[in-house]
C-alpha cells in the first residue's frame, strides 16, 4: 500500500529563525553571568579581608608566644598603654643582641610591630573602598606573685579597617604564663 499525498521531511538541520533564536538566547545568559561577576566580587571582597586580618591576629600572637613572659611587657609600648601601628613613636626601642657567628640576633618588640604594621597596610590595602588599616597590641597583668611581678597577662591583638564606609574589626586574645 502506497501512501498518496504524505510528504516525509527530512532532518536537515535548522532553521534561520531556530539559529537566531538559539544564539539570542545564549548572549542573553552571556551578559547575566557577566552582569553577575562585579556584585559577586563585592560580595567576596569582606570575606577575603577578614581571612587576611585574622592570618595577621594570629601573626602577632605567635611573635608574642615566641618570646619568654618576662619579655612580652614591650608590646604595651612606650607609655604602658598597648600600641598602635597609627603611632609608632609609642613602639618600644630595641637593641638587637648578639647571637651566635651571624651577628645580630633577635630583634625585639618595636622591631616585630614595626614589621607587623607595614604587613597590615600591604595586606589590607587591596581591594575597594578599603582604607585606614590597623593593628593594636596590648598587655595586661592578670595576676601577681608576692613580690608584684606579673605570673600571668593578658595578650590583646587587634586587627581594623575600614570597608566601605564600615568600620571592621578583629580582636583575639590570650593568656600568657611566667610560670
């Protein structure tokens, strides 16, 4: 039986309105991924900031946790009242100490929040609308011996900046034995 008056077609390919309509489609999610991009860069850039301020908290505990008790008073500063990397005439002074053939050893207190400054404002400074930069370091005695000596401090580290127009801040602390 012959089939009279049924026309087979034959997959071909696309049409010209298919083909338009394909590749409309496509730059129209080109351009909504692209549209997408800077609002999730934003979006990033707070989070990114905060993984580098917390790297730098804990930067300048270890430094502290590196020295004996006896030598953390320094990080207090001049004046006894915390540091600030705003105000370096506050750092203390060192003197470094000869060690072993190389020479000069160990540098002290100033030396590490000089260094730690300089870290924060190169760390922090990228990205927009991020300005003012800062690090606080501070020493508090949380308990004496007899003679008035501290057995046990406080170590406050501090890490802020300002994002947009919000201040942002990162503080850790932890205690530190004479004993």
């Amino acid at each position: 039986m012959a089939r009279h008056g049924v026309r087979r077609l034959s997959a071909r390919g696309f049409s010209s309105f298919e083909a338009l309509f394909g590749g409309g489609l496509v730059a129209l999610c080109a351009l909504g991924f692209a549209a997408a991009l800077p609002a999730a860069d934003r979006s990033a850039h707070p989070g990114v900031h905060a993984d580098r301020a917390a790297a730098l908290v804990e930067q300048m505990m270890a430094a502290v946790r590196n020295r004996d008790a006896a030598r953390i008073g320094p990080y207090n500063g001049r004046d006894g009242a915390g540091t600030d990397t705003r105000d370096p005439a506050n750092f203390p002074e060192d003197a470094p100490r000869a060690v072993g053939p190389e020479g000069l050893g160990p540098f002290g207190a100033g030396h590490d929040l000089a260094r730690w400054g300089r870290e924060i404002e190169t760390a922090l400074a990228a990205g927009p609308g991020v300005s003012g930069a800062y690090g606080t370091v501070r020493v508090e005695s949380v308990a004496r011996d007899a003679s008035g000596q501290s057995v046990l401090d406080r170590v406050t580290v501090t890490v802020g900046w300002t994002e947009s127009g919000a201040e942002r801040r990162l503080t850790a602390a932890t205690l530190a034995s004479a004993l």
